[in-house]
C-alpha cells in the first residue's frame, strides 16, 4: 500500500510540475501598443507599464540627471511613418528608442538607433538622431501606471506626452506635408477623375486659397449637384470668404438636398452656419 500511497503522490507532483510550467501571471510591467494615424501616415509607440506601487519615481527610481530607458524592460520604441520634426529636429522615417534624462525643471529627451538595447545597457550617445529639451508639467493628481499618449493630433502636428507619478512631458512632432499634398493635387488635376471636393475641402480646412476651394467646390457640384455636403462646404467656403449672403442661399440649398436624403445631421449642420451668419 505504502509503495501504492508514493507512486500517487509521485504522479500527482509530476503532474503539478507540468501543470506549474504552463501557468500564465500576469507581466509586471506589462507591454502596451499605440498607434495613432498622423499627417501622411502615423505615428506607433511600443513600451513596458511599471507601476508606481508606493515608490518614489522621479529622483528616486528615475534618478534626477541619469539616463532612463523611458518605461520598463527594453527601451521604449518610437515609430514615425514618414520624415518629421520632433522637438524642432528632423527627424527620418524609422524606428528609434526614446530615452530622456529627468531633472527637476527640465527634462532631455533623447532619439536614439540602438534598436537592440536592453534599456539602457547598450546605449551609445554617437546613435542619437535626435536631443533636446522639455519642460515637465506637475499634474493635479498621480498617475500609478506609466502611460504615453498621442494627442492634439492635428493634420501636421500631435504631441507624444509622457505622464507618470504627478510629472508629464510633452514631445511636439511636425510634419511638413503641405508640399507633398499640392503636388498630389497637382498632379491629380490632371486625370479625368478629378478630386475636386478632396481638394476643396484640404484648401478650406488649411485656410489657403479659398478662392481655388470655391472654384473646386463648384465643380464638384456640378459633378454631383446633389450631395448635400459639397455643397455645405461650399457654404462654409463662401461665409470664410466674407460673402454671407451667398453663403446663407447655398447653405438652403445644402438643406433642402439633405432633407430630400433624409440626413438630419447636415439639416442641423446648415441650419447653425445660416445662424452664425445672420
């Protein structure tokens, strides 16, 4: 029996060792992915979540004046789709590791190649592409998982913020895309299918030659003089030219096309630029 009793317990402890193997926990510092379309393409984050877990971060665990890796585990990765500015310095399309250095009232930040780095082992200053400086914001309440975020993204600027314990960055990327899209326009004025509205609307949210919008507008119209929205942007093209009676006139039309549609959203959409001119 006895012999019987071991061999049980034997099998029982091999099964748990098998078992144990197996067993899933969550990370410490678990992995996070963000990527957030911008200007031409967009803009990815890849990095490790510490926790703040009643430590001292900044000056402590992230030494005031010291090399940190920005996160936990490998080095925060920073993928730009297409050349920027980031911090005011160009910066090419690729894959970079984000590293700062945290002080009291101003904080490095730091692009750097070392795409194998291990944190910070590894780090060689002649890889950087890019160096300069940030000011850190206190925040009214203390963030316990280390985040990055990607916001005020407009169509050529977005900010990469940093935010942990009460402090915060903000790292400002640009991307110069004004060129690239009038000569996408350019040369698409010269096919048949002429994106006339896509050009309008580009002129009108960028606030460049709304006389060109409008011509655009009216071509697109043409093309299509139901569609409601054209001819709302039309409108709004016209009341940004200073031009409020017409304005108003082509913002009726645009009701009366959407109410034919049954789009109630355009109706209101109208009806509060018609408010806003009067």
């Amino acid at each position: 029996m006895k012999k019987l009793f071991y061999a049980i317990v034997a099998a029982a402890l091999v099964n748990f060792g098998v078992n144990a193997q197996g067993i899933k926990t969550p990370a410490p510092s678990p992995t996070q992915t963000i990527k957030q379309d911008f200007a031409l393409s967009s803009i990815e984050v890849v990095y490790s979540r510490p926790n703040i877990k009643g430590r001292t971060v900044f000056g402590d665990l992230a030494p005031f004046g010291k090399l940190w890796r920005t996160g936990a585990n490998a080095a925060t990765r920073v993928t730009f789709g297409e050349d920027v500015k980031v911090g005011g310095v160009a910066v090419k399309a690729g894959t970079y590791v984000l590293y700062s250095i945290p002080n009291k009232d101003e904080w490095e930040v730091i692009l750097n190649k070392g795409l194998n780095n291990w944190g910070i082992d590894g780090y060689k200053a002649d890889e950087d592409v890019a160096r300069f400086k940030v000011k850190p914001m206190a925040l009214p309440m203390s963030i316990e998982t280390f985040t990055i975020q990607i916001a005020n993204v407009m169509p050529a600027s977005a900010d990469i913020q940093v935010m942990w314990e009460k402090t915060a960055i903000s790292i400002p990327v640009t991307a110069d895309i004004d060129t690239k899209i009038a000569k996408s326009i350019e040369t698409a004025m010269t096919v048949d299918n002429r994106p006339y509205f896509q050009a309008a609307s580009y002129y009108f949210e960028t606030g460049k030659d709304l006389s060109k919008a409008l011509i655009w507008a009216d071509k697109a119209i043409e093309l299509n003089p139901k569609a409601f929205w054209i001819i709302h942007l039309k409108a709004k093209i016209q009341a940004k030219l200073g031009d409020k009676t017409a304005a108003i006139a082509t913002a009726k039309q645009s009701i009366e096309s959407a109410k034919e549609a049954k789009n109630d959203d355009y109706v209101a959409l109208n009806e509060k630029l018609i408010t806003s001119l009067k």
